[in-house]
C-alpha cells in the first residue's frame, strides 16, 4: 500500500467518487490502494482536523456529547450502537464504555491517528470523531445523532486539536505480523466474550478444526446459519450479545433484534439503537461452542478465509429461545431451511 503524494490522490478519489458516487470510504481506500485515513486527512483544513493523540483524556470528555453512535468494523461487519460514553473505565490501556445495551473496549494503545470529521451527506452534516492505526486502518468511529449535543462537538474538537494540521499520512505495519495476530487479544477477554480455544491456547482459527477438550466443544456450522439466527431470534424477541471487533476495538450490542434484511451480499439488521451490516458470503467457518460445565453456555462465532474473527453472537439470560435459535444454527442456509 502506498500512500500517494495528496495532490495526485484528491484527483484519483475525487474521479472514482464521481463514477461510484455511493462508494464508501473504506472501499474507496481499497480500490485507490492506499490507506483509509490517507483520504481523511485530504480533508484537513476543511472536512477533517487532526487531533492530539492523548485518547484517553479525549474520550473521558466525550460524555458532554449526549447520546452518540459508536461504529466498530472489520473487513466484513459493521456494528452501529447507539449509547453513551458517559460511563468509562480502565483496564490496563484499555478503555472500556458502557450504557445499557451498548459496550465497547476499546485498545487505545493501537490507535495512532485520530481527526474530528464534517462531513455532508444526503444534504445533512455529519459530525464524528475518526481513529486509525498505524496502517491507517479505522479501529473506531463515534458519530453525532440527532439526540447528540452537536453545539459542543466544536468545543471538544478545539481542545483537542493537533498543532500538526498536515494532510499527509505515514502509515506502516507491526513487523512479522500475520493474519490473526490480534485474535487472542480481541477475543480472549472476558470483558464480553470468549473466542473458542485449542487445546495449546491458541484461537481457534482453522477452518477444517473442530475441538473437543475438557472444558469447551466446539461443532462446525455452516456459514449460512448467521441469517438463520438472526431470523429466529428476530421471530422469538430473543435478547442477543452481538460482538465485532478489530485490532483496536471490540463492540457489542445486548438485547433482541428485530428487522433483519437481505440486501444482495450483506445481511442487515436495522434498528432503532443497533445496525449490523454482514457480508456472510466471505465466511469461510464458523462453530457451535457449547461450555462443558454445569451451565452449558452457548456461543456461536464465524471467521472469514484468513481465519480472522468475524461476528460472534450469544445469549446472557440462556432461555428457552436462545435454545431454539442454536437449534436452528444447524440448519445451515437461508435456503435450505426455506425449502
């Protein structure tokens, strides 16, 4: 990936934006080649302003904004959660957030970029903080709503804002890093979940895999039963714990989810607080795991070709229509259980 000199890149997005006026950002950056936050930062001065990277203080302040909309993805899910980041704590050099339904942990110490962001759209302006690692990837994005106290973003914007206004980026990778690295970071912690294990305690990453050991089984699904849940859970009022994460944040929803959409590759759930955008057909696995102890929790997890982590999804309460639901992820496709 190289990250061009800013005048050369303005005109080859501003060309492709031209003939895909409904491309967004980060496919944008793919197809360009480059880094999604190089294209934020051609905005500075304008659209984007570069802010300090003491994150921690900057996310404390954001309390005074109201209600807001966190947006966490990988390569093949997005998860939107209203909330508010009015409650935070630390563990570690991580910050975790949480109001009702809404949780992130957020593993500020991978973040490397930041930018508050205006930017029109359909007609409106959307205010929204923006951060990046050091390969310019986005780890995180908080977004003003209508419920948001937009009359203070300014503010918190001026406080925070870089004496480094340059719309150039330098972007990088960690040395030696491989695909799958940053699982047992983004998984492994019980802050919300836990992504199966092997016996040696390395993730569970491998397609063709299946574990059984003296405290976890884990049981192949087929990649299609995502949509099968999802489903089943909207028919039921089945409370969930949806999770997504990357290498700098993971983020859920808990409670039920009730409009499910199929929309070409993506399956959506659009709600009122929660929006999940899935592109299943780029699942490669994905697992049953049942806990082998008296209380027999179960969790469903799916990773892409790379055998990353996707989408895990599972119920606190384990009532009844959770059970009907993992009953259901056995089906397989959408298809399948329509014939």
């Amino acid at each position: 990936m190289l990250d061009l000199e800013p005048a050369k890149l303005r005109s080859r997005w501003q060309t492709l934006r031209e003939e895909n006026p409904k491309l967004r950002i980060r496919d944008a950056a793919d197809q360009l080649d480059v880094s999604e936050a190089a294209l934020v930062a051609l905005g500075v001065g304008e659209t984007a302003t570069r802010l300090q990277s003491n994150w921690t203080d900057l996310l404390f302040e954001l309390h005074r904004l109201g209600s807001v909309m966190g947006l966490t993805r990988n390569d093949h899910a997005v998860h939107e959660r209203h909330g508010n980041y009015g409650k935070l704590e630390m563990l570690g050099d991580v910050v975790i957030a949480k109001d009702g339904g809404f949780e992130a942990a957020l593993f500020i110490s991978r973040w490397t970029m930041g930018f508050a962001v205006s930017e029109s759209s359909h007609g409106q302006v959307r205010k929204s903080f923006q951060f990046f690692d050091e390969e310019g990837v986005a780890v995180h994005k908080i977004y003003l709503t209508e419920q948001s106290c937009s009359e203070l973003f300014e503010d918190v914007v001026t406080q925070f804002r870089s004496a480094d206004q340059s719309d150039v980026v330098q972007v990088g990778s960690r040395p030696g890093q491989k695909p799958g690295d940053d699982i047992d970071v983004l998984w492994s912690s019980r802050i919300f979940s836990d992504w199966p294990k092997s016996a040696d305690g390395r993730a569970l990453t491998d397609p063709d895999m299946s574990l059984k050991s003296a405290s976890v089984q884990a049981d192949p699904l087929d990649t299609g039963s995502v949509e099968v849940v999802l489903n089943r859970a909207a028919e039921l009022g089945t409370p969930l714990v949806v999770v997504v994460g990357n290498s700098g944040a993971v983020q859920l929803h808990r409670g039920p989810v009730q409009k499910i959409l199929r929309t070409g590759p993506w399956i959506n759930v659009l709600d009122e607080t929660f929006n999940l955008h899935l592109r299943d057909n780029q699942l490669a696995a994905g697992w049953r795991i049942r806990e082998l102890t008296d209380i027999g929790a179960i969790s469903l997890c799916w990773s892409d070709g790379q055998h990353r982590p996707v989408l895990q999804i599972f119920s606190e309460d384990r009532s009844g229509s959770w059970d009907e639901c993992v009953k259901a992820s056995v089906n397989g496709n959408q298809r399948d259980v329509a014939a």
